[in-house]
C-alpha cells in the first residue's frame, strides 16, 4: 500500500516552483568534470546536462560511454544494442526454458556461478538480482561484482549505499542489488586490479594490459574469498568478456585463468549480446526469430535435443556455458517494460508541483540512507513535465528533484 500522505505534503510545501534545499556542492561545473562530481557526491543532474549538451557527440569512444551513462540515469532508451547474430535455422527443434530456473538447477552442481553484463543495459544488472536470489536459495554466500571497490566490504543493511562502492554501484538498480543481497545474507567482496598491481608499462600492448588485469582479478578473487573460505559457493558478476573460459582474441581472461588456477570449474554465463535495441527495424531475422520464441516475457535459454545451448553467433561463442536471450518490453508510463514488470516494486505516481525544469531528475532515496546515497529508482523529466511514475520495493522513501543547482524535496511516503 502507498501512503500519499507525506508525499502531498510534500508537494505542497514546495509550492508553486521547486525550491532548491541547498546550492551545488563545491566547485562550479567548470572546474570538475560531471562524472567526477556524480562519484564523489552522487549528483546526477550535472552528467544529464552535460549528455543533453554533448547529444550531437562525434566521437565513438564517447557515444559508447554516454550510452552508459544514460542507464545509469534511467533513460535505457538511449541505449541501443546489438540484435542476435546468426542464422535463425539455428532455433529448429531447441527447447525453451526460463533462464533463471536452468541456472538454478545448473549452479547446484558448481562452486561459482559467474554472469557477465552489457554495461548500459540496466536489465542485465536487475537480472544479476534474480540470479543472486535464486543462488542464496540453494547455498551461495558470497556476492563478488567486478565493479565493487574494497571499501564495499564494510556495507551492511540500514547503511547508505554510495556511488564510492563501485563505479556501476551509480545505478539504482544495482543499487537495490546490492541492498537486496546484503538484506539475504550475502559477503560481499571486490577483485578488481588494485593500482599498485598494474606495473605493464606505459607502451605494452592492449592485449597485454588486458592480460595483466585478467591475471590480477584472479588472483584477487582468490584472495578476497577462496582463501578466506574454503568452502565458498561464490556468484561472480562482471562485464563482457571477463566470463570467458577460454581464450578470445588471444587473450585467456578472468573466468579462463582463476578455472586454471583453482581446478574449479564455473557456470558461466552470457548476456552481454542478448538484449533486443529499442526498435524494431534494427532487427536481425535471428532476433524476429527468437523473439517469437520468447512467449511470457522472461528470459530464457534455448537449448538443443543433444543438451548443448544456443548461442548468439558473435565473438564471444562457446567461450561460456549458457547465453541467456531477454524479450523486449514495451515502455510503461515512459519506463522500461522489464522495470514495470518486477514483481517486487510497486507503482507510484506523483503529480508534480510545477512544471519540470530543464535537466532534472526525479529520485526515491530510502529512509535512513544519506543526501548522497544512490537512489532506489530515478529518471530524467523532460522540460515541463508535470507527473512522474516510480517503480519501488516496500519501504519508506524520500522524495526530491534534482537538478544541476542542487535538490527540491518533496516529502517522505511509504510503499
């Protein structure tokens, strides 16, 4: 049930204007770069005006990275992706099966469990979330995100989850991942290469660089739980290609190298290539096909009469054990569909007190967590928008407009 209470009340002391509850932090936009400020301080509005500003961006590297940072502000649909690859006779006669129930079932008969990600897809991390609930359930204790930094070894339930504890930790639906693992008993541990593991030299090549962090992350992962607990059943989340277990563009990396140094064998798992972009005309005839295959809108691994699974035709093809294939979900109230259908969040909507000014993001930051906490569901308004849908689990919020000059409140309420 949602209490509106302390939300009108909210909206109503805020009168006819969003009123700033303080100025930016510390120095002017000029003088620190907008990612710099959204890490140390957890504001977002300045990364959205500076995204807004750089639309027409030439450059790939930086269309690349924007297209993350647009999921980390909530706005997916800038964030287009690869369709499958292959041909779609490669379906004939394979069996359908929910995602989450196959690895369940595999991860019973392994130690680690590791699940890679596309980094602006927010879904692959919420989907992380399934994962991690389903592997609590049959015995895993440690949650391991490549992203963590060591400082997230000390978050406990009730304490503000900050922006600090990794870089991907920037997005509220990691955010509430991670909360989420904490509140079922995971040991959260981090093994990304620490800076004084990085002695390649400044003219190595990229694949030695590569090699250098694959080898550190291993050895870390190592480190930070097998050595710790012997007996560890660990979840491993990363990016890409770091879930290979065998070599790719000559390279072994990070699944690859801690299976050669345990002699555990991992489950590992793709989705960095399996997520259908926005529009429909970009479709391959492989994902047409697939997608048809794909009748309740969750996501599913396809499996052949011989017991082998289906990849996506792409370069990281049998370098892991299962592919998992996400259906496309129509946006609800201007959300991603995948976010509206979470079971666990509930819908609030929230009329808003004046028009939306430009560059702001509406945020649910939960009780008891700090101003610079990572909020539990965001999104951009656009320029005079004048209601707001969010999408969030039980609990008691705070809401607020943020915008590049600092924060309006607009009351506490319960979900």
């Amino acid at each position: 049930m949602i209490h509106r209470r302390g939300v009108m009340s909210g909206l109503a002391a805020a009168g006819a204007s969003f009123a700033l509850a303080r100025p930016a932090l510390g120095a002017s936009l000029d003088e620190r770069e907008p990612v710099n400020l959204l890490f140390q301080e957890g504001r977002y509005a300045p990364l959205l005006r500076h995204l807004r500003q750089r639309a027409d961006v030439a450059e790939e590297s930086e269309r690349n990275m924007a297209m993350q940072y647009w999921s980390l502000l909530g706005d997916e649909r800038r964030a287009g992706r690869a369709s499958w690859r292959g041909d779609p006779s490669m379906l004939d006669g394979v069996d359908v099966l929910d995602a989450a129930d196959t690895i369940a079932d595999m991860a019973r008969d392994h130690r680690i469990v590791i699940l890679n990600e596309a980094h602006d897809v927010s879904a692959h991390r919420a989907f992380a979330g399934v994962v991690a609930r389903r592997l609590r359930s049959i015995g895993y204790g440690w949650y391991a995100a490549e992203t963590f930094n060591p400082v997230v070894r000390d978050f406990q339930v009730g304490s503000s989850f900050l922006t600090s504890h990794g870089f991907y930790s920037m997005d509220p639906v990691f955010a509430e991942v991670v909360r989420d693992a904490v509140e079922l008993g995971y040991r959260l541990a981090d093994y990304e290469i620490m800076p004084e593991q990085r002695t390649a030299s400044p003219d190595a090549s990229r694949g030695d660089r590569i090699a250098e962090r694959e080898e550190a992350q291993a050895l870390n992962l190592i480190a930070n739980v097998l050595d710790v607990d012997p007996e560890a059943r660990v979840f491993v989340h990363c990016g890409y290609s770091h879930a290979a277990e065998t070599p790719l563009r000559d390279v072994l990396w990070f699944a690859g190298r801690l299976k050669e140094k345990t002699g555990i064998d991992p489950l590992t798992i793709n989705q960095s290539q399996s997520w259908p972009g926005p529009d429909i005309g970009d479709d391959t005839a492989m994902t047409t096909a697939l997608l048809e295959r794909i009748q309740d809108g969750r996501p599913v691994v396809l499996r052949r009469p011989d017991g082998t699974f289906v990849h996506s035709a792409d370069h990281h093809d049998g370098a892991m054990d299962l592919t998992v294939a996400h259906p496309r979900y129509a946006p609800v109230d201007g959300r991603p569909g995948w976010l509206a259908s979470d079971r666990s969040r509930r819908r609030l909507e929230v009329t808003l007190p004046a028009p939306a000014p430009e560059d702001a993001l509406i945020q649910a930051v939960r009780h008891g967590e700090e101003e610079g906490a990572v909020p539990s569901d965001h999104y951009p308004l656009e320029p005079g928008q004048t209601a707001a849908a969010l999408y969030l689990k039980p609990g008691g919020y705070k809401l607020r407009i943020e915008t590049p000059e600092g924060y309006a409140p607009l009351g506490d309420y319960r979900v």
